[in-house]
C-alpha cells in the first residue's frame, strides 16, 4: 500500500471519527432537557404560637398573725372541701422538716420490712427481679423525658423496693436489722422534736386546690372571656398583674380550662372543632375544642380560645406556654407542578432514564402550592426517589415506545 493510499485512509477514519462525535454532540444537545431530581420531602402543617392558661381561680388568703410558717397538706390537683384545712402553721421550719422526714423514714422502714420478709423472697425468681429492675429504670428515663417528675419519684421507690428483695434473694444481702435498727433510732429520735401546728389556714369555699399565685387570678374574669374584644384580649398578654397579699393558694372551680392565643388567620379549623393541642413544656398531647376565633381587624391575625377538660401539673403550673396544634404531617416524592402531566386520564410525570425518557404515574398524597406529594413506592411504574423528573413538555418522537404519550399532554 502506497503513502497516498494510506493518508487517503487517514483523512477518511478523521472525518468518519468527526462526524461521530459531532453527531453525538449534536443529540446531546437537541436533547437536552431541564430536568429536577425526585427527593423525599416532608410537610408538617402544625400550628405555633404563644398563648396563656386561664383557669376559674379563687385566691386563697391567710391573715399570718403568728409569724409561723404555713406547710400544705394537699398536693396540687386535690379536690378540697368548704372549710377544709389546707396548710398548717408551724413555728419554724424545721418543724415541716421534721414531720417530712418522718414520713419519709416510716415509708422506708416498712418497704425493708416487706422486702426481707419470707412471704415475699420465698416466692420470686432473680430473673423476674432483674425484669421488674429494667422496666422500672426504663419507665423512669421515659417519664424524666416527659418531664414528669411526679411520677419519676413514685417508680424510684418500686424500684428500690425491688432491688432490696432482689439482694435478698441472691443472697448479696442477708437480711436488712442494721438498716431497720438505725431507722427505728431515727424515727425515735424525730417524735422527741416535733411540736403542735400553731394554727391552720382554712380554705374559703371547695374545688381544686393550687400552690401557686401570679396575681391573674384577679386580673381576668373567667366568665367574661368569651364577650371581650380583641383589644381586651391582646391587652391580657401585656398587664402586669400584682399577686394579692396574704395569698396561700387559690382554688379551681372545675377541670376546665382555656388557652388564649393569637395565630396567623388560617381554614385548618373552624369553632367547635376538635383539636390536638403540645405545650412546649411538655410532650403530652391534649384534646382541645376550639371556643371562638376573633379575627383582629386590618391584619392577617386571629385570636383563638380553645377549651380543655384534662387538668395536670403542667396546666396547673403554668400561665404562659409556646404551644403547637398538631395537624396532619405528610412524607412523599416531591414533584414540581410544571412538570405534571396527563397520559388518558392517568396523573403522572415524565422522566429520563438513561437517554430514553418515559412516562411514570404518582400518587398524590399532598397538594402544596407549586408542587405536590407523590406516595413513596417500589412499583416502578410509579415516580421512584432520584428519578429525573422533566420540566417541560416532550414530543411523541422523544418518549420510549409504550407510552402513547405526546407533546400535548395536559399539565396539572
């Protein structure tokens, strides 16, 4: 083969080479296509806001003539009788100290009596012991999470009862004399120093009784709630009120309670509707009934009042709380809505796989403004995670044989 022959063939292979690559240049080109990825999106569609509890309140007061120190007798909550005894007067406190530790000292002395005694070792296994101890320490994690600290104390009790029948059992310990010894010592010794109460405070009508005053309690009249303006209402977010002297407590009429809150103007719910309803302060759930909903005029703001009959530590407690109205939350394929199209009757997108591009169904499980939900699945004829999803409308020419789809497919 002669050198002319052979460059011949030279020019020939280039441009036979050029014209390749120009062609597959040029298809990458003219097919070219705008084109977003399919990711997992989440809409929570939950309400914040700042609101304030208000509660039917009766200050409770006492005239402290003695200079003593008042020790309640009923925890928070309790349902209290007309003229029952609320508190009593001591001297000093060491006189309240006393008499708590008492308490304390005889409620341990008669768990170690228990927890040795035959009646309860000669009939548990370790093992059941060892389950009891995990459940336990697990349910107080649980409550410390909660922020249920009243009952974090009741379960650490179980759960040092248990343990002590649990040492007694396997034989760590024989038996609890010393302990109970020095107990019964105490105990002796605490009854030598307690005194008589110098006087008592006495409540001023029934219902449920509260340690604590914040002065709003007089500031807002319970009754009234439902026929005060707006202006009235957004005022009670800015008084400062002055806590009454000589109060000791105050008194619920009844379990009911409201949450006063402004919120953006929303159609999620509508007067006597039943919501659910988290304090930020805790992550217990309520059930709430919406009152009213007062749009305050020339803004985009409503105040709402909702209505509880579920009454704990942490309504009674509390007067101002971030809150949340728990609505429906929603995981899907996110799918832009330029990009949803029509095949017959069928909602779905095109998409591009590989070089090809094909029509694939979603399911619509949210409707956003610019965009909606497609249900997350593994049937590939549906909108799969990291699909290319198209943008634009396509020709006939350009989809995968099958789809009968064309260029004029509808957006939705």
């Amino acid at each position: 083969m002669n050198s002319i022959t052979v460059k011949v063939l030279g020019i020939a292979l280039s441009v036979f080479i050029l014209i390749m690559v120009g062609s597959q240049i040029a298809f990458v080109i003219s097919n070219s296509h705008d084109t977003e990825e399919a990711v997992l999106y989440t809409v929570n569609e939950n309400i914040t806001f700042k609101g304030m509890f208000l509660r039917d309140e009766r200050v409770v007061k006492y005239d402290n003539t003695t200079g003593g120190v008042v020790n309640y007798l009923y925890e928070d909550g309790l349902k209290v009788s007309e003229n029952s005894a609320i508190a009593k007067v001591y001297s000093n406190e060491d006189q309240i100290y006393y008499r708590n530790r008492l308490s304390r000292l005889k409620s341990v002395l008669s768990d170690l009596k228990r927890a040795q005694s035959p009646g309860t070792t000669n009939y548990v296994q370790a093992e059941t012991l060892r389950n009891k101890i995990k459940s336990y320490y697990l349910n107080m994690t649980s409550l410390i999470q909660q922020r249920d600290y009243s009952s974090v104390s009741d379960d650490s009790d179980d759960l040092l009862y248990t343990m002590n029948i649990y040492n007694i059992v396997t034989g760590n310990t024989k038996n609890f004399k010393p302990a109970i010894s020095q107990i019964k010592s105490e105990i002796n010794d605490l009854k030598t120093k307690i005194e008589d109460p110098v006087d008592s405070v006495n409540t001023n009508g029934s219902g449920y009784f509260v340690k604590s005053v914040d002065g709003y309690e007089t500031s807002v009249s319970y009754d009234d709630i439902e026929n005060m303006s707006t202006d009235e209402l957004q005022k009670l977010f800015d008084i400062k009120p002055k806590v009454p002297d000589n109060a000791v407590g105050k008194l619920l009429k009844s379990y009911e309670w409201k949450f006063l809150g402004i919120i953006k103007n929303t159609n999620k719910f509508l007067i006597n509707d039943g919501l659910s309803i988290r304090f930020n302060s805790s992550n217990k759930i309520y059930g709430v009934t919406v009152d009213s909903i007062k749009p305050i005029d020339g803004t985009d703001k409503s105040i709402v009042i909702l209505n509880c009959n579920e009454l704990d530590d942490n309504v009674l407690n509390s007067r101002f709380d971030n809150a949340e109205l728990i609505f429906d939350e929603y995981t899907g394929i996110k799918v832009p809505r330029e990009a949803i199209r029509f095949q017959d009757e069928q909602k779905g997108a095109y998409v591009m796989l590989g070089q090809q591009i094909t029509f694939k169904k979603i399911d619509v499980i949210y409707e956003g403004d610019d965009y909606v939900l497609s249900k997350n699945t593994s049937d590939d004829s549906y909108l799969l995670l990291y699909d290319q999803i198209l943008l634009e409308g396509v020709s006939a020419d350009e989809v995968s044989s099958g789809t009968g789809a064309d260029s004029n497919a509808n957006s939705g």
